[in-house]
C-alpha cells in the first residue's frame, strides 16, 4: 500500500475516524472504570449474558448461588466487589424498584470467581433482606439480574457499608476495571 493510493487514504481515514470514536467514548465516561485493553470479565458456566439463570439458583428450587468466574482483573487492583441487583421490582413493593440480591467486598484481586453453592461466599456480605446471597425471586413477571464485577485500586477495609449506596459511594473514584453479566428469570408456574 503505497502513500497517496486511494487504498492508503482509505485506511488512513478509518484509521483516524477509529481512533476519534474511542476518544470521544473515553471522554463522554464509555470506558471509564475499563482496563485499557477492555479484557475484564465475569461469566457463568450455568448461563450466558441475556439467558435464562436456572431455577436451581432461585427460590423455586435449591437457593444456592450460581457459579461466577472473573478474568481480567487489571494488575492495578487490590481488591474486588461483587454487586447482583434486579432493578424490575415493582415499585408498590419497593419505592426504589430495585432489590439488592448480594453485595461482597475486598475479595482478593485473584479471586478467579465464585463457586456454585459456595456456602463460605454465600454468607458474605449483605443483601437487601440481611447478611449473604438472597435467591431470584420475582413476585410478578421476568426479572433481570445483573451480575457486576469491579476491580478497585485500594481495599476498603473498616468503611462502614450498610447497603449498595454505601457501597458504590466508598468505591468511587476508585475503579480500574468492570465488568458486567446479566441473566433472567421469571418463577416456575405451578
């Protein structure tokens, strides 16, 4: 590809046209709290992003946490949280409409995820109900469940957290990485 050809102006201008879009997004906030390379993620062996989280992990069947896997993680972090929230309550049962299902904090940057069922992970943290991981439990229609992972560059120790705004209030500013899963359930008929 020769300087000049209409090949070379061609690439050049995707070039520079790419390169102006990621800008844009970095200062519009878009890849805010995102390793630069973009690489941190969580996951679940029981379902894919968007999918349908198995009644198992639901309060129609076993109650247990699914399994979460984490990678990514930038080399910055010292510490991880964990938030899963469904934001589809309805408001007549919670002004705010969301429900806090699990809030975990200052797990160690290695932590490579967290196991089904895990019953030492289960009991840590609060939720909005009291202390560990609160089932799915839609009371009227599908629900969404989010899943977030955050990587932070400091562990936050004695703060005080009482609940999730406690929580993202202590983190701010100090986010290096996130990532996001999000599954759905709706409860079994019966």
């Amino acid at each position: 590809m020769k300087p000049g050809s209409l090949r070379y102006t061609v690439v050049m201008k995707r070039a520079l046209l790419s390169g102006a879009v990621v800008a844009f997004m970095a200062a519009a906030g878009h890849l805010q709290g995102q390793t630069a390379a973009g690489t941190m993620k969580i996951t679940s062996p029981a379902f894919r992003n968007g999918e349908t989280i198995p009644a198992k992990y639901s309060c129609d069947a076993d109650k247990v946490n699914p399994p979460l896997e984490f990678s990514g993680v930038p080399a910055s972090a010292k510490s991880l949280v964990l938030i899963v929230d469904d934001p589809d309550v309805p408001k007549t049962l919670m002004p705010s409409g969301e429900f806090v299902h699990w809030l975990i904090w200052d797990m160690p940057p290695a932590t490579k995820g967290i196991a089904e069922a895990d019953k030492s992970a289960a009991t840590m943290g609060i939720n909005g109900m009291g202390r560990g991981y609160y089932p799915m439990c839609p009371p009227d229609r599908e629900h969404r469940y989010f899943f977030r992972v955050y990587a932070l560059d400091k562990v936050l120790g004695d703060t005080k957290v009482t609940g999730k705004a406690e929580l993202l209030a202590a983190m701010q500013g100090h986010i290096v990485g996130q990532a996001e899963l999000m599954g759905r359930y709706n409860r079994i008929k019966k």
